[in-house]
C-alpha cells in the first residue's frame, strides 16, 4: 500500500525531529584507565547502544555521565545515543562563574565574594569526573571540589545579602603530623580554608576544622584560614 503524500511527510518530520534532538558517541576506557568523551551540547539522558569491549559496560560502575559528556574506566567501550537537552537555564554574565580545581586530586575550596544560594556545573575542565555532592559542591561562600575534578561553575547569588563580614586570617601547622591548635581572639563564627601550603591535604573535618575560640590541624595540614566573627 502506497503512503500518501502527507503520510510521507510527516514520516519526514518525525525522523527529522528525533535526529534533531538525539545523537551519537564513542567512548573507549584504554588501559582500563578512566577516560571522559565530552560532546559539543549539553546532555538530557543517554543510552548504550553497542558495547564493543570484552569487559562489562555497567552504568553506575563502569559508565556514567553528566551535562557535558560521557565517562567511562575499567576497560569499557561502547557506542552510546544521547539526548541533547533543551535551552536551560541562561548562562550567567561575568562575575556570576567560578573556576576551581582540584591539583593533585587535593580538595580545594574557592571563596566566593557573593553569598551562594545555587550552584551548577557549567563546564568540565578534567578527564576525572565532577559528580555534585562526591567530588564538588558549595557552601553559601564559595566552591569546593576534590577527586582531580576541575570546572567552570554557575552560581546564583542569595537576594538581599547581608552586610559583608569582619574577615580575619591565621597560619596554622601540623608539625610532625601531629595535631596543632592555633588560638585566636575573637570568637570564631565560621571558617574556612584560604590557602593549603602542605603537601598534605587539608580537608575540613578531617585534617582541619575550627571551634569558637581558634583552628585546629592535624596529619601534616598546613594552611592559612580566613575566619569571621559576625
């Protein structure tokens, strides 16, 4: 039975209108080594379409992806079909994005001179995954990240922020990787770390962190921290 002619367009349309919005890439894990496949747009969903390795394709454990593209490690190939999102939200204008990265996979925060009420990843700048809440996030001043992550971060401001606060600084040091304690005046209202200078990673709650009266280190931290008392 022949189509008729508006049956065959709108054949047309349909198949024009699923390219549109879909695509396909290959993603290949050499040496069983993590390896990121970044794509030109952002990403809604993504599906493996043919697996071309031996080793298993799981997603959660041997694949994954984000916004920006496709991971995969521990010897997994394949070809995936991924849905290109829609518009999004608008990119935000200058002084609005904040780079931060993680060297030598050590945690690193980085301050933000507006109070954060949202943050998204705008664009990966490593092989090694950003996943928000394992290998970065935001507190309302600022970023952090961990795990080699590396990238360009969208933040949205807080309205009616308060007045900015009394900001002061210390140099505290693990001496012999044993705990230290560096007192200070004023009582503290939070703190955070302003510059690692140890090899050692400082991670708060872990090898540093702070109470009313000053900041504590320990396992080889050294840095300087900024506090305030407001």
């Amino acid at each position: 039975m022949r189509l008729s002619a508006l049956a065959v367009i709108a054949l047309v349309l349909a198949r024009a209108s699923v390219c549109a919005s879909a695509a396909r890439i290959s993603c290949e894990s050499r040496n069983f080594q993590r390896n990121y496949c970044s794509t030109a747009e952002r990403i809604a969903s993504v599906r493996l379409v043919a697996q071309q390795s031996r080793s298993p394709c799981v997603q959660g454990r041997t694949w994954g992806y984000d916004s920006r593209g496709i991971w995969v490690t521990q010897g997994c190939a394949a070809e995936f079909d991924y849905k290109r999102a829609g518009g999004g939200p608008p990119m935000p204008g200058p002084g609005r994005q904040i780079a931060c990265a993680s060297r030598d996979y050590q945690q690193q925060f980085c301050r933000s001179e507006r109070r954060i009420a949202r943050a998204r990843l705008v664009e990966q700048r490593s092989r090694a995954a950003c996943v928000q809440g394992r290998s970065w996030g935001f507190r309302e001043d600022g970023i952090w990240v961990s795990n080699g992550c590396s990238g360009l971060f969208a933040v949205e401001e807080r309205h009616r922020p308060p007045s900015p606060p009394s900001v002061n600084r210390v140099t505290c040091e693990s001496r012999g990787y044993q705990r230290s304690f560096c007192g200070v005046g004023p009582a503290i209202r939070r703190a955070w770390l302003h510059e690692q200078r140890s090899r050692a990673a400082c991670i708060e709650g872990d090898t540093w962190g702070y109470q009313r009266n000053g900041i504590w280190v320990d396992r080889g931290c050294s840095g300087v921290f900024a506090f305030d008392t407001r």
